[in-house]
C-alpha cells in the first residue's frame, strides 16, 4: 500500500509555512496542494509538520556497541581501543545496524550512510547482514564497507622518528575483490540498497585501493565515501606521505568528483577548500565527533561561502555518542557561530534542514529522486507532532525542531512511500525486542584497559609535541 | 511520606559503580549500604542508577515563549528583539515557570537558578507567580530576580562614536527596594526558595547598583549571581566603562565571592581568571547558548586548571533552545577538548556529573546540604532507567548518559525527600494540562520584525568592525 493522502499538514515554502495536502501515489509524491482528492489512505496531518527526510550521512553501525565506554582520547589513540573491543560477531552487527537505523529514524533521518567496519574473514556476511537489518526496518541504505590496505600504526605520523609497520592482513587486490562482488550481489538502488566505495581514508590507504575504487566507482556507476583529514594528526601525515595536502593528492589521483562524499574535513586550508567546490565534492559534519575526540572544527561556514555542499552524519555511536540526527543537525548548525563573528553567514534552521535532506541527496548522486517534498520525488519523508511539549510553545516550527531539544516528535516516517513509524511507533520491526536483546548482550563495565593505546601512547604524544 | 529506601540500585563509587540501598528519613539521605532495613516505602532500584541532582545553574524561564523564533543574532541585538517581544502577562510567568521546571527535572535537574525577568510594575507579582509554580512542580527554586539601572542601548560599546543613552524607566534605589522586599517575602531556604541578588550584568548596572546588591547579599546572607562578559562586545564596554577588565572591576567594588556564580565567563584573560579562582567565586557554563548566540568558547579547562568551580546552566529557552540539562552538561564537556591538544585535561563524564552536581551546590554555597549522595545531605536526586534504549546497549552507565542523547531516562526524581517523577510520571502538576495550555496561548509564526534590532543594528556593526 504504497499511495495515501496526507491532508492539511503544515510544509515550509521559501520563508513561510503553508497547509496542504500531500499525496502519494506507488511510492511517488504525485500532488502537493490545498484540498486535493483523497488517495488511498488518508492520513490526518493536522498539527503536524512534514519534512523530506534527512540523511544520516555518515557512520559506523557496529560502534554502538561501545558507545558510553570508550576513554576521553584524540581519534588516533581512540582507534586503537575501540578495535581492541571492536564486536566480532555478525549478530552484534545485525543489532547494532537495527539501533542505528530506528535512531536515525526517531530523530527525522530516512537514510543512513553506513561505513561499515567488516569483520575479517566474514566481510561478505557483514555486508549481508547489515543490509537484513536495514530492510528489516525499512529505513534507504548506503553501505559504504570500510576497507584499507595499511595496518592501523600507519595512521599516525613518524615525526622524526623511522616506524614500521605490520603490513594489513588482506592484500589491496583481495580487498577491491570482496568489494566488487558486494557490489555484484547487493547493489540495487531501486530496492533501498546501494554499496558505495568506501576507502577508510588516505591515513591507512595506498593510492592503489583509492585508484581500484576509482575503477569499481566508475564501471558500476558507485558513489564515493571516505573519511578526510579528521584530525591534525592526518594533516600532518598527509604531508610526510605526499609532501602535498591530502586533498591535492586525491584530487591529482581523481578521486573527487560529485559522486564523492567525505566525512569530517576539519583541517582543510583554503586551496583545498577550493579544490572540494570546483571537484562538486560533499562534505559530511560530523560536529558531535569531531567534538568527543578533540579533533577540531570543521570550518562548515567557509565550504559554504565558497558553494561546497554540506550534509550531516551522526558518525559511529562510539565517538558521538548517540546516532539523534536532530542532536548533529543542531550542534552542526550553532556550533560555527563562533567562528565568524558576522552573523550573516550563520547558518538558519531553514539551512539546516536542507543541508540534512537535500544536502544529503546531493552528496550520493539522488537529488532528482529524494532530498525535498517535490512532486515526482521518492516519498522519503517524516511527520513531526507539533503538539509535543519539546516543541511548545508554538513559534517557528522548524526552529523549534532544529534548535530545540526535541523528544518523541516523530510521529510517523515514510521511506519510498512505505510507512515505518505510525503514531510514534514502528510498524516494521519490534523495538522492545531489540531493546531486550541489546540489554541482555551487554553488562555494565567501568574498567578496561586497551594495549595497543598503551604501545603507541609515548610515540602519538611525541610526534603531537604533547 | 519523606521516609523511603531505595533497594538494589547502582550508584557511583570513586571510579566504579556499586549496587546498595539508599535510606531516607525526613528528607535527608539516612544510610547508603547493602542490604538495608527497609524504612518507609520500598523502591526498586534494579536496572536503575542514583545520581545526586543537577542544577540548572543559569536560566531565564519566561523566554521560553520565544524559543524556537528567535532570529539568528549575537547577543546584543537578539536581547533587542528579545524585548521587543517579551511576554509582559503574569500568567505566561507561571506557565514558562512550569514548562522550565519540568524540563529540567526530566533531564535529571532538581535545582533551578532562575535568573527571572519581571514585569515593569508587576516586579513582585513575577516574582511570586514564578515561585508558585516552582513549588507546585516541587523543583528548589533560586530566584535571582534580574535587574539594572541602564537601558539596553548602554549595553553596546560607543567606539569612536557618542552615544546618548535614556534612563532606565526605575530608579537604583527603587529598584534595590523591590529586592529587599522580595528578600523578605520570600526568602526560605529551608522550604526550597531562595532569592538572589542578580544585577543583569556589567553592561547594564552602575556600581551604586552592584554595591547596593553587595550590601543586601551580606545583611541577609545571600547569595550573588550576574552575567559576565559572555560577549566580545562586553569586553570592549568594561574598557570603556573602566578602563580595566569587568573582573578587575568586580573584585574592586567586592562582588566576587564564594557565594557569587557567574554566568557565561567567557571573554576572561588569565588575570582574571587568577582572581575567580582567588575569590572562589563559581562560573556557571551555558555551552548552548553561548554558540547559539556566536558568543565563544568560554575557557572551561583553564577554569578546572585554575581550581575554578565550574557548573552548568541551560540559560534562557530563546537562546538554547530548550532547558535539557543533560544535553547542556554534554556540549558543555565535550565543547573543550577542540581547546587543548593535551587530552589528559579534557572532562571526563564523572567530572561533568560532579561539575553539574556538586558545582552547583557549591556555586549556591549550599555544598553542606546538597550535590552529591552523602549521609546526612537532602535527599535531592534522581533515578535514571539503564533499561531505555537510548542508554543500551550496556556500558559504562555515566558515560551513557553524559555522551549519549538520553531520552525519557528519568523513572524518578526527588527534592527535599519528596517524589516528583515516578515512573516517568509527574506526581506533581498535570503535565498534559500545561502541554495543552502552552499550546493554546501560542500560534506558529514565522515573519516577525524587531524595531530596536533595525535602530541599532548600523551602530552595532560599525562598533564590532562587520
């Protein structure tokens, strides 16, 4: 039952707010207008406030299982405790992608960009069952697998020092294989599911994974993800492994284009910034992150000046520690109020909501099918219950979403024209199971002690002149 | 009943956690030990965690009418627009008054500073409606009545340029009165309602004013609350206004004190932060919003270096938008670690549970009864449910909810020994009704002009140099 009338429902128009029906039609909004014909079912929008619906742009499903643990530390030594508890079971992966999913919902998002940490030797499977959980929910799934060619030391720069370093498990050759054949076997964007190529980033790749994702982008047609230059730490390893920035290398090796999105981008200058708007790159703010671990500010108003698109991710529930996109959306928005003193360039909580949903869209290559409430577009959107007292008093209804701290305002969510959440609950999948199964494998710990943060300790604070 | 004991529930240890039972008798905690005699009601603290309550250090409950709508502006011209749409209706008092109380406790506050804006002519009316309601929901209440001697265009520095200012509607001496006798009429600790002395701040109080409150605060031992130079324009205007910083000032005229909290700090040098330090005076940390409004980063982690006692406020619901504590308290922690490299100095979820804890008992010298789980105290505090999905899966319990984005968290809270929340639930007051009336007495609205914003905006620009 993929067509239904939502009626006098409030949308946001160029500065305004107006009330009108929406309908939908196979999946489809086919009409938005004031008393239009009823369509299959209709649907009370009364009070309500309809929204496209925002992308999770960036994350790691499986990082909820350690999110509320992971010590105070910058993202380097950070890495290495969280794989050293890093879940190693492919039904850890199947809930935590249900958690992250049903969160993203809750707060708004109707698609989720997963960089998804692999198991070794069941990278397959991971795949596998991440896409289970996501269909399961229903929520427009991007699995981006986390792949590079370089053991996690060669994350962090020598410094005047010589390090070696182990060589990666699983050759750049096998690699680009599991993903081609993930690409074979799950690729298809009609049905909600596409993989991306996903090359964690240039700190633990060689320029031959980046080029063999090139290839694999190019002839299946894939967008493109990776993390970029997150810390000061890649900034200057970037510069010991190219002697250029990581930016005019990717750019020179052609991995930029308008297919690519790249997470975080907190330590770009303006060259690169200028490289990123004329290569149509997306930028993904990841502000809660990029906040837990120190890694700095991205500098979100500047790409905007110079017409770089920018979206939100939530990033892994470990560095966050939640996966509330309102919470990112929010944060990312106020946060770069203090890095320009001329409040003309501040962002609005109208530009907010666009960087989250048409942002998003743009940033993997889909703003003709999604990203805002446009006839002929996938009825990807949500319905917020303006009645909820975290959005009381009435004022700007978008403002009071985006700035507000809102809770339990999701009254229902759509994706492709199927309803996932009615009335504030979920009609595809049983929450209060997912919650038992989540509490019943975990227990409550304080003490834990990461050994490889106490090997490569001494080395990060010297090279970081700590 | 203010007799009960709490069994089996997780409380914090130094640096684990440890499952007791909490007596209370007569509103002060009894015994904290395992396998207690039951006295009074027996409550079920399984899968649950105690925490002492947090303060809500620094707010302004009426401007939750106006949260949501309020333009994109620094400081100076948004306090314009501000008052140009400012409830001026006692009854709308009452019902903010409410709406701060119960947003307060639900995120885990049972101690509010509200730094209350009164009605011209109806000063102590606000007064008293505000503290009605506080003690209908049952939260204590701090009620730092927020006055000045200035009008609102002396707030912004003259640079080059002479400005003419009008006087302020009330008289210093009229306006010290009104305090006094609130002071009289409503001063009682031990029923859960202080008053405050709370000059605005520097940039809209004459030293008779600041020396007035002085004077008050030490004939009926009060505490001392006032903003401090939150904005860039402030600093500026302390030159002009003294020739030295506003700290120097203030210590000069003998307001700093261990009974003075001061809200924002943000624009302090180290000198003055020596002087906080030496005074003992408390500041409270409005993260939210002090980006909100583009204001800074205060300097948290040189105030802990300092030995500066640092607690957090939600500040007023117009620029925050919301009077979530626990979200304060996150973006309040986090914020800092983009300030310092070093790690081993960014706030670790128990310092920030303290901080908003213990910090704010002590910024209200009230550390011998309250902020923190200790024999003897107030029973003031608050069970929180670790079985909420938001707090899943099982880790480390304040890491969950200092880094998380907890929702609907709070089964309990108490004040004063007396339930308030169970089970999710108000004892107290019909959250419903004031869902409803909240709502009712509002209308969604989008195009609003202030008229001051528009006359002082050229000045404000050429003063800031935008």
């Amino acid at each position: 039952m993929l067509s239904f009338t939502i009626q006098n429902v409030l949308i946001a128009t160029n500065d305004d707010y107006v009330t009108v029906d929406v309908q939908v039609v196979d999946g489809k909004i086919a009409a938005i207008a004031a008393n239009l014909e009823v369509i299959g079912t209709a649907i009370d929008g009364k009070h309500k406030l309809l929204l496209p619906g925002f992308f999770n742009a960036h994350t790691h499903s499986s990082e909820m299982w350690q999110r509320g643990i992971m010590s105070v530390l910058p993202l380097e030594l950070w890495l290495a405790e969280l794989y050293d508890f890093a879940p190693l079971d492919i039904e850890q992966v199947y809930l935590s992608a249900l958690g992250t999913a049903v969160e993203t919902l809750l707060s708004g998002g109707t698609s989720v960009v997963d960089h998804l940490v692999l198991i070794p030797g069941q990278e397959l499977e991971t795949i596998a069952i991440a896409i289970r959980a996501y269909k399961e929910v229903g929520i427009r799934a991007f699995i981006a697998p986390l792949i590079q060619d370089q053991s996690l030391t060669a994350g962090i720069p020598s410094g005047e020092s010589t390090q070696n370093h182990e060589p990666y498990f699983r050759s750049t050759a096998a690699t680009l294989e599991i993903i081609e054949e993930a690409v074979k076997k799950f690729h298809r964007p009609d049905e909600g599911v596409s993989i991306l190529v996903a090359p964690t980033g240039i700190q633990l790749c060689t320029d031959d994974l980046f080029v063999g994702c090139i290839e694999l982008s190019d002839r299946y047609n894939l967008c493109r993800h990776s993390h970029l230059l997150e810390t000061r730490a890649q900034e200057k390893l970037a510069q010991e492994k190219y002697g250029c920035t990581a930016v005019e290398h990717l750019q020179r090796i052609g991995y930029l284009s308008d297919k690519t999105s790249l997470a975080h981008c907190v330590w770009l200058n303006d060259a690169d910034i200028a490289i990123l708007s004329e290569t149509q790159s997306t930028v993904v703010h990841n502000p809660l992150s990029n906040l837990r671990l120190g890694s700095g500010i991205a500098p979100i108003l500047k790409y905007r000046q110079a017409g770089v698109n920018v979206t939100f991710g939530c990033d892994g529930a470990s560095s966050n520690d939640s996966q509330d996109l309102l919470e990112a959306i929010k944060i990312g928005s106020i946060l770069h109020n203090v890095t320009d003193l001329d409040y003309q360039y501040w962002i609005t909580p109208r530009k907010s909501v666009e960087m989250a949903s048409l942002g998003g869209a743009k940033g993997l290559n889909v703003a003709d099918q999604l990203g805002s409430l446009t006839v002929g577009k996938q009825a990807d959107f949500v319905l917020y219950d303006l009645t909820n007292l975290s959005l009381l008093p009435r004022t700007d209804p978008i403002g009071l979403l985006v700035l507000g701290r809102p809770s339990n305002v999701v009254n229902s969510a759509w994706v492709n024209g199927k309803q996932i959440i009615n009335n504030g609950k979920f009609t595809t999948i049983n929450v209060d199971e997912l919650r038992q199964e989540l509490f019943t494998r975990s227990q409550w710990e304080t003490k834990r002690k990461s050994e490889t943060v106490a090997q490569i300790e001494t080395h990060y604070r010297t090279v970081m002149g700590l």
